[in-house]
C-alpha cells in the first residue's frame, strides 16, 4: 500500500489583501517542499504574494456536532456589534 | 564571422537550450509522480519556452531574413540547431531528469545574471527577466537533488546513477568557440572562463550536501553548439515540428 507525503493546508495572501486566504491543500515531504509546491500550485496565476502552509494535522477544527452551544447564543446578542457607532474614515479598518 | 553573425548564432543557441530542453520537460505532462510535481515540471517548461519565444523573435530580428520566431522554431533540421547536447538527452527516470536540470540550472542562473551586464540591451534586459524564472528552476533541481542523493538506499543510487550519466555533457557548458570569442571580446557575451569556477563551486556544494560523488570521469561530450547532435534531436524535432510541417502556415 502506497503512503502519501503528509498533507498540507494551504494559505494566500493576494497582493491588494490584508490576509492570508486558505486555497486548499497539497502533500508535501517537509516544510521547504510545501512552499515550493504550493508555489507551482497555487500561485501560477498570480494569486498572491505569501504563502504561509499548514500541516493538516496541526490544525484545530469545532466539531459541527457542537455547532449550537458554540454559535447560537451569539446570534440575538445585538448590543455585542459596533453597529452603532459611526467610524471616521481614519479608521475605517479598524 | 560577423559580429552580428555571430550574435545571431548566440542568441540562437541560448533560444535552442530553452526550446529544447522545455519540450523534454513538458513531456512529463500527466506523467509526473505525483500531482504537484507533474505541475512544477511543467510550470518549468512554460518559463523555458517563454523565455525561448523571446530568444527567437530576437534572434529573427537579427538574421534579418523576413523569418518569424515560428520559423526558426520549425523548419530548421537538426544541424541548424545550435542547443547544447545536455538537453536533448532523453527525461529518463525522475532522477535523470533531475540530474540533467540540475547541471543546466546551475550554469543558467550564473550565465543570465552576467549576461545582465551585456552591452546588449536586448539580452541584458531579458536576462534581468529570466533570471527571476532561472533562481526557481535552480532551487528546486537543487533541493531534488539533495532529497534524492542524500535521501534512501535506492533514492541515493538512482541518483548517482543519474548523475554519472549526464557528467560528460556538463562540459560543452563552459566551452567557449568562436562565437563566444567575439562576443566576449565585444562585452556582448558573457566570459565563460569567468564563471565556470562559480559552476565548480556549486556543483560540489549540493553534491556534498546530496551525499553524491563527483564522478572522476573528465572527458566531456561536446558539438551542440555548432549543429552535431546526438541521435536523439532528431526525434525531438520530428515531434515538435511534425504538425507545422505537416500543415504548413497553419494557424489555431
């Protein structure tokens, strides 16, 4: 039976953006071949200028099964949002 | 020989290697060993013939002679062309491929990277270009290099193997002739002598670091550059330029 090389998340940052985007994920041997890999992959149609990659099993994911304890309550909860307040323009990405 | 002669002749060559040596790679398409190899290969062959589509309508312009890039590309025959040996050897295994891109890779980078201080504006300022594609294709035949000589028992012999046999072509590389004389006298070319100690120099860092031998062999294939190919052009270009032949003047 054939292994595979670990599997990797993948993260763009695009030029114009402020963060990185996940594009999907590839296998890779180590850390150096992750970037490289996810540079010929996912970067061909100048998509980004920043790779960051993940290990897959380093990452933490909520169980959907605990979706309504973590999220419900949050939902009619109206007085958290900074709805209310007009931002100036200085600080429009706050 | 003319100085324009001879940087017809030049840039001609450097248009050959990257022709060439990007329709092997290409051959690779779909054939890869894995998914995100299968697409660097071929991301490699792209720059390669990117960078050759230039050469060629540079060195159109140059010969004069009404030719398109397109014309150069397919109808000459295998004398005419002016590629080293290294690249027309066939991709063989996932090592041989490496091993050949390897010894390419690392005379490329050094040679672009001269070249951008020709007195040629044209071929500085495409050096200046490809040498952002040529520093990639270095790192990664580097890095597999490394992975597979310093990598398992049947990593590392393939590997040598490999490598033993594409050496004696890493010689026509730094051979100056003719052309290269002129031209270097000119400021035009670049001075081979200059660089092949750099060569030496990164060879024997990755292949220290790749746990591989330097074989000891030192007699050095050569003939390329001035139209005397091995056996295996003449497939190349009976591939690559079957459908223009085939259907002359056609267009998609």
């Amino acid at each position: 039976m054939k292994k595979n090389w670990p599997l990797w998340e993948v993260f763009i940052r695009s030029k114009s953006g402020l963060h990185h985007k996940h594009v999907g994920s590839l296998h890779a041997a180590d850390a150096e071949m992750a970037i490289e890999n996810a540079r010929d992959v996912y970067t061909r149609r100048n998509e980004g200028v920043s790779i960051w990659a993940v290990e897959s099993n380093n990452i933490t994911a909520s169980d959907p099964e605990d979706s309504n304890a973590l999220f419900e309550p949050a939902k009619d909860k109206i007085y958290r949002h900074p709805t209310f307040y007009k931002l100036p323009d200085e600080v429009k990405y706050i | 020989m003319t100085i324009k002669e001879a940087q017809f002749d030049y840039v001609l060559r450097l248009a050959d290697n990257a022709f060439i040596l990007g329709h092997r790679l290409s051959e690779w398409c779909g054939h890869g060993p894995i998914l995100e190899q299968d697409i660097a290969m071929t991301n490699i062959a792209l720059d390669l013939v990117g960078q050759a589509r230039a050469l060629y309508q540079y060195a159109a312009e140059l010969e004069e002679g009404g030719k398109t890039e397109d014309d150069l590309a397919f109808l000459r025959d295998v004398g005419e062309f002016r590629n080293v040996l290294l690249v027309e050897q066939p991709n063989g295994d996932w090592a041989c491929t490496i091993a050949r891109q390897f010894l390419f890779d690392a005379c490329n980078y050094l040679f672009y990277r001269e070249l951008t201080n020709s007195k040629d504006d044209h071929l500085s300022a495409f050096a200046e270009k490809a040498l952002k594609e040529v520093t990639y294709h270095l790192r990664f035949s580097s890095e597999w290099m490394i992975r597979l000589g310093d990598g398992t028992e049947v990593s590392h012999q393939k590997m040598q193997n490999a490598l033993n046999d594409r050496w004696m072509f890493s010689g026509e590389l730094f051979s100056p002739n003719e052309t290269d004389r002129i031209l270097t006298a000119e400021g035009i070319g670049v001075d081979l002598e200059k660089i092949k100690p750099l060569y030496n120099q990164k060879v024997t860092e990755i292949l220290n670091r790749a746990t591989l031998q330097k074989p000891k062999s030192s007699w050095m294939q050569k003939g390329g550059k001035e139209g005397r190919h091995t056996e295996h052009l003449g497939h190349v270009l009976a591939e690559l330029q079957f459908v223009q032949r085939a259907y002359p003047g056609l267009e998609w």
